[in-house]
C-alpha cells in the first residue's frame, strides 16, 4: 500500500527518474476539442493516432486510452485522424467558443506496398536507405530555420506491486513553450505546473528538453551519449533490416529494424521509420542496448510519434519514455515511471518572437503555481486516465491526515542528523565554537533587486556571539550586476584546496574529526560582482578586518571517542588585514531562472574553471600584512564513448614568502564520507600547508562496461560499477616564510601520491566502498579503506 509511505517522495528518486527524461506549452484562451478513436471492428480504443490539423501548425496524438484533446479557436477546420494499421479520416468540424466533444472510428487496414526504389549500390536495402537518411540530414537542417511550439508533459511514478488509486505513486505534469533557432539556439518556458501533493513545486522542472534530435550523431540520455541511428558513422555501429512499407499519414514509409553490433557503446534497438523518397525520420520506437549503464533499471523504451507540417517537414508531435526501476531490498519499493510530453501547435520558419532567446535555456514564470483549473484544463494536452485522476485524489488525501506515529518516530530521528548535516547557518559544532545556535534570515523581496542576510548566533562552548548582517543592489539585471557590502564578527576558516564548503559538525560531535582551521574575524567588506559573458563572472572585494587566534573550546563528543582529543587549532598571525581580491569563475552548467531566481543545470560535457588572487600592500593601503596571492582551480567531467565516466580537478597556488598562516594553502584531509571521487583518501587526520601547492587528481568510472566485457555468467549482468582513481599533490614553503613559533606546519616537500579502486552501486542505497593505497612515504595511512553513498 502507497498509503503510509507517499507523504514524502525521496527527492533522489525523482530526480532519478527525471535524469533519464529528454520542451512545450502556454495556455490559452481557445475552446477544447476533445474525444476518443475507436477501431470500427472492435470498438476499442486506438493509442497513438495522429491526430492533424490541415493547414496549421496544430497536430497531436491520442493517448493510450485512445483519447485525444486539441485547443483551437473558434472557425471551421479540417481534421485527419492517421494511424499505422488504420486508414485515414478525415472530419471537418466547425468549433464556437465552448467545448466540443467528438469521437471518432477508424477501419483497420492490410497494407502492402512495393518498393518504389530500384538500388544499384551493393548494399541491403536497409543500409541503402539509411546511406540516404543519412545524406539527407544537411538538406533537412537547411530547411528548418526555427520553430516554436506549445506542450504538455507528464511524469507517472507507480508502484508495480500495488492496484487500484494506491498504485500511483507521483504525478508530475508542466505546460511550456519551446523555441528553437539555427544554428542551435534552444529555449524552453515552463507557464504552468502541478503535481501530486508528494511534490514540491521546487521540484518540477519536468520539461521535454532539447528534443532528442535522431538526426545528431550522439544523442544525450543522462550521462551518456548514444549513438543515433543516422549518425554520420552509423553503420559502424548498427546492422539494419528493411521489415516492411506502410503508409503514414497517407504517405509511403520504410520500417527498419535497428540492430547493435555489440554490447560495447550505449545503442538502440528496435524500429525506426523512414519516408520513402524524402528519407526523413518519421518515428521510431527503440529499447536499449546492454551497452546503456543503467543501473537497477529495465524494460527502457522511447518513443518519438511524427507529423508533416508545412513543405513535407516532419516534426515530432510525441515523445514517450518509460521503464522499470527496482533496487533489491526493502528500502524503496519496485517502480514503473512513464514519461510523456505531446508537441503542439508549431510554428515552422516565421521567426522567433524578440526577447525570447538570452542566457537561460529554462525559465519558469513567476506565475506558474497560480494558474487556475479552467486555465489549465485548456492546456492539458494528454487526459489523465481513471487511475491517474484517483492516484492524484489518494496522494493529495493523504498529506491532509494526521501523521501516523511511525512516521512521526521517523521525522523524529531523521530530522535532527538532517539539520546537523545541512543547516550549518543555524546549528553546527566544532573544536573552537562547540555547539552554535543561530538564526539566519534572508530577505529577497522586501525592497526590489535588494537582497538582505541577517545572520546572528551564540557559540556556547566558546561563549562568543557571531553576527553577520549582508545587502546587495543587483543594478543591472541583463548582466547580473549588483554592489554589495557585509559586516561580520565571527570565527572563520582558513582557506582549503580541497573541500571549501564542507561541514564537519556530524564527524566533529561523534568522532571528533574536524579537518577545518580557525581564526575569529570582525570587520566589513565591499564588493562587485557582475556576469562578463553568459558562462564567465568576475567578483571584486574590498576587505578591512581585524583577526586573531583561537583555540580549542571542547573536547566533547556524543557517542564515540570519548577518550580521543581533538586535534589542537593552529594560531594565525594576529593584526588588521587591508586587502583587495578578484576572482574569475567560467561554469560551463547550462543556466536556468527559476520563478525570478537564477539556478544552474546540469549537462556534460562540465567544466568550471576559477582563477583568483588576493593583494595585501601597505604601500597602497594601510595593513598588517604585506602578501600576495593567487590560485587556479579546474573540475572536468565528461562521458568517453563506450568506456564511462572521467573526472578530472587540479589546484595550483603560489604566494610571496610574507604570507601569514590565515591564508596558507591547506590540502584539508576533507571529505570523510568520500562522496566526490576525486578527494584524497588516506591523509586520515593530517592536514598539508604551504606558501605553494599544485594538486592533481584523475577518476574514473566503467559503470558495469568491464564486468559486461568479461562476459562471465555471475558479472555480465551486474549492476555495480567499478571506478579507478589517483592523484598526487605538493605544499611546501619558501625560504623566510611567516611560520609562527611553536607551530609545525606538515609539508609535502616531495608529491603526496595515492591510487585505488571500488565499487559502486551497492544496494540498498547506492553504496560505495573504496579501496586506496598511499604510494608515497608519509606519516599517514599507507592504506585505507572506506564506504560511502552517492546516488
């Protein structure tokens, strides 16, 4: 039963599921017209009809119950209702301004077509017609300048084990419009969203993305890139048998078969369709390959349904996309995700509207949570069938009813490690403060383009009071430009190459880990902050503080280590600090706005790139200290065909010989939970510093590739991956460098060098184990072995 287990769905299997989806739809002011296609024969209701409006823009497809919804405004219109194994019909209707129910019969039909092609070349006739598909593709790109259209998308999570309204365990659905322009141009706005009561709104960006284009060479599913069928090297990977000619939409049609040649690169299987004469794609229906890494997921297909529009051009008016999603446990039950979004009323080479195309390829208006039910009955292209419309019904029931006690035990002792863990603002512990309390307030709409941060809290252990109060004026909104000041009393942390954001507190309070160095902080600083290029910012600050030492202020711990000390905290050279930096930061992560708020997506090939440096001169101004200091900073991921997934990061510094120990470079032994594959592993508690470092670090992950290669009976079909890494890092300090007396700095004179391997995808919940070796000769783990989880 969904009914105690639905009040939350775990974000990660939405934004599982959602990974693998592929944009859309604006709702108007025009009249419904809907109904349902029978077979004549039968009287059943047939899926997928294409159903077209002659001489327009509109078309569509009915669902799997046969039904079908159009908007259009009022007149007199022609429609052709066309199927596969049916013969066409065609209704001309007269629509007013209320809605107007039709249902409609189709005659089956046995079609048998000859080949009108005679071909010469000694090809099969298949390869012959896909050799010509192939051709093609520049003469098709030349004749599509741009489109637009409106759709409708819908994502239905159900628990396969369960019946009736309980087997539904979320909707999705969103209305958009899309753009597109040569040579690429794409942009898609979400007008309107919904979802079941299991949701929150922030986490719908359903979308049909950049339609999978089957003329591409690669087509993009998550984090792999699949050879398309019409790829220019196509026939390298894909065998290819003509099945049959059939009509479609009145016009002669090849059927192919698709055929991997191996199991090596992510590909397709199944059937595709091809117009005889124009040899454009027209449909297609494919699985996946074994070479496509999908974890715990099965029974994949998608689907692409097809309608010519103006000049024989061929645009997809339907994209389906479903599977199996079953982890082995009782943990997460046994799922079936179904994802469709139906195309609407394109608008074919008559120019993109201005103002459209910017730096955002998503945005979702401010308004699309207000929209009402008339409003969006009008633009739900796809009806909802009886059970969708009762799972909405259960779900949204659900969440109105008193918490069970078990789910109230769970909150209970779920919420207070997930405050620990995230919400390090409000509540944190570490060695200097022990346990914070504070109150962190951000205010975005009080006064327009002026964001406020007002932030106060009391560190008990440490007795000392931490303020930070922050405002800034976005002046230009085009380029992301906005002024800013802060003022600030707090205990801060030195610089890290390693994990700049992480928090200690969980590993702190019960293990008394804690790979951060601190130092108390209070004055202000100023800075400005605008977007050079759509993917490149540049950040100008002006710093004036006053720092000072601090030490250790517990020695508690909850659970574990109750005779273990922390690790003592390093003094800093205290004084007032006059400084000026710049950084400049290039994210190649696609940019989305969000209801008025900017966010960042996610595609690969990803690369972001900072450099960044920092000047203290008294000669210039009034300061303490006399340093300078810079930094680069590379994190690369990228898919490689047939073979995973590389990640790379590198981090350079370099400073003068005056730097004081609050901007050393530390290479922190960090991330303890090992969730970014590229951290080092075996420094245990041994923190690196220096006036110089450069670090390197390589990973990666063959999914199951290698097991499936091996082609032995217990591996060939396992779902775990195996991933390799190594790195190596450096940190010393030049002759005369401000190193304070009593303190011992470790260096790595000569590389700190590491290399290891694991597993992944261990279920219950994605576990990951990892198995590293040190290969140089410090003082810290020779080896190490460690478990963690990334979903």
């Amino acid at each position: 039963m969904i009914a105690k287990n639905c009040r939350t769905v775990p974000a990660f299997i939405f934004l599982f599921l959602i990974f693998f989806t592929t944009s859309m739809m604006q709702p108007l002011s025009a009249s419904v017209l809907r109904g349902t296609v029978f077979d004549s024969d039968t009287k059943e209701p047939i899926p997928v009809v294409t159903i077209r409006v002659e001489g327009t823009g509109h078309a569509m497809a009915s669902n799997d119950d046969g039904q079908f919804r159009l908007l259009l405004d009022p007149g007199q219109y022609c429609i052709k209702f066309s199927h596969v194994s049916h013969y066409s019909e065609t209704v001309d209707i007269v629509v007013t301004d209320t809605a107007v129910a039709m249902d409609v019969s189709l005659r089956p039909a046995i079609i048998e077509l000859k080949g009108t092609t005679v071909y010469n070349r000694a090809y099969d006739p298949a390869q012959e017609i896909i050799v010509r598909a192939i051709a093609h593709k520049e003469e098709l790109l030349r004749k599509i300048r741009d489109y637009w259209f409106d759709a409708y998308t819908k994502l239905v999570v159900r628990k396969i084990e369960s019946e009736d309204s309980t087997r539904v365990y979320l909707i999705v659905e969103s209305q958009l419009a899309g753009y597109w322009e040569q040579p690429g141009r794409y942009k898609e706005i979400i007008t309107a969203r919904r979802q079941t009561a299991n949701m929150t709104a922030e986490q719908n960006l359903i979308s049909v993305g950049e339609i999978f284009n089957l003329n591409s060479n690669r087509l993009d599913f998550g984090r792999q890139q699949v050879v398309s069928p019409t790829a220019d090297d196509a026939l390298d990977y894909y065998n290819y048998y003509l099945l049959d000619t059939i009509l479609l939409d009145g016009k002669p049609v090849f059927k192919l078969e698709i055929e991997p040649r191996g199991n090596t690169h992510p590909l397709l299987v199944g059937e595709i369709l091809i117009a005889d004469s124009t040899y454009d794609v027209v449909g297609v229906e494919v699985g996946f390959s074994n070479g496509f890494d999908a974890p715990y997921i099965s029974d994949l297909t998608y689907r692409q349904t097809y309608a010519a529009f103006d000049d024989n051009l061929w645009m997809p008016i339907e994209v389906r996309f479903s599977g199996r999603f079953d982890i082995p446990g009782p943990i997460i039950p046994a799922l079936a995700f179904d994802y469709v979004a139906a195309l609407h009323r394109f608008t074919i080479n008559e120019g993109i509207p201005d103002g459209i195309f910017d730096q955002y390829v998503l945005e979702v208006a401010e308004t699309a949570d207000d929209i009402d039910s008339v409003a969006w009955n009008e633009g739900q292209l796809v009806p909802l069938t009886a059970e969708e419309t009762a799972g909405y019904a259960h779900i949204d029931s659900l969440e109105n009813l008193p918490p069970s006690v078990k789910e109230i035990i769970t909150k209970a002792l779920i919420a207070p490690y997930f405050t620990l863990a995230t919400q390090y603002n409000f509540v944190h512990f570490n060695r200097v403060d022990g346990a914070y309390l504070g109150l962190a307030l951000p205010i975005e709409d009080l006064i327009p383009r002026v964001k406020l941060h007002l932030q106060s809290g009391y560190a008990f252990e440490s007795e000392y009071w931490q303020h930070r109060y922050a405002a800034d004026y976005m002046f230009w909104e085009q380029m992301q430009t906005l002024i800013g000041a802060e003022y600030h009393n707090q205990i801060r942390r030195r610089p890290l190459a390693g994990n700049p954001g992480y928090n200690p507190t969980i590993p702190a309070l019960f293990q008394k880990i804690d790979p951060s160095d601190y130092y108390q902080e209070e004055g202000f600083e100023v800075y400005l902050q605008t977007r050079l290029l759509p993917k490149v910012n540049l950040k100008l600050e002006y710093h004036d503080v006053d720092q000072y030492s601090i030490g250790n202020a517990t020695d508690y711990s909850l659970i574990w280590a109750k005779d273990k000390e922390h690790r003592p905290n390093p003094g800093i050279l205290n004084g007032k600090l006059r400084s000026v930096s710049a950084s400049l930061r290039w994210d190649s992560r696609p940019l989305m706005k969000i209801k008025g708020k900017e966010s960042k997506g996610f595609a690969l090939p990803l690369t972001i790139f900072e450099i960044g440096g920092e000047s203290s001169w008294p000669k210039f101004i009034d300061s303490d200290f006399k340093f300078h200091r810079g930094y680069i900073r590379l994190r690369h991921i990228r898919t490689l065909p047939g073979l995973g997934l590389f990640r790379f990061s590198t981090y350079a510094g370099m400073s003068n010989r005056f730097l004081p120990p609050q901007r050393y470079f530390t290479m922190d032994f960090g991330d303890i939970d090992n969730k970014q594959l590229t951290d080092f592993k075996t420094q245990g508690t041994v923190n690196f510093a220096g006036d110089r470092v450069l670090s390197v670090y390589a990973a990666h992950d063959f999914g199951s590739i290698l097991f499936r290669r091996l082609k032995l009976p217990l591996l060939k079909k396992t779902p775990f991956s195996l991933f390799v890494y190594g790195g190596s890092f450096w940190c010393d300090f030049q002759d005369e460098s401000i190193i304070l007396e009593g303190e011992h700095p470790v260096t790595a004179v000569r590389p700190y060098s590491e290399i290891g391997f694991g597993f992944g995808r261990l279920p219950p919940l994605f576990l990951r184990t990892f198995f590293t070796w040190q290969l140089s000769d410090y003082n810290t783990n020779d080896f190490s072995f460690k478990i963690g989880m990334a979903f």
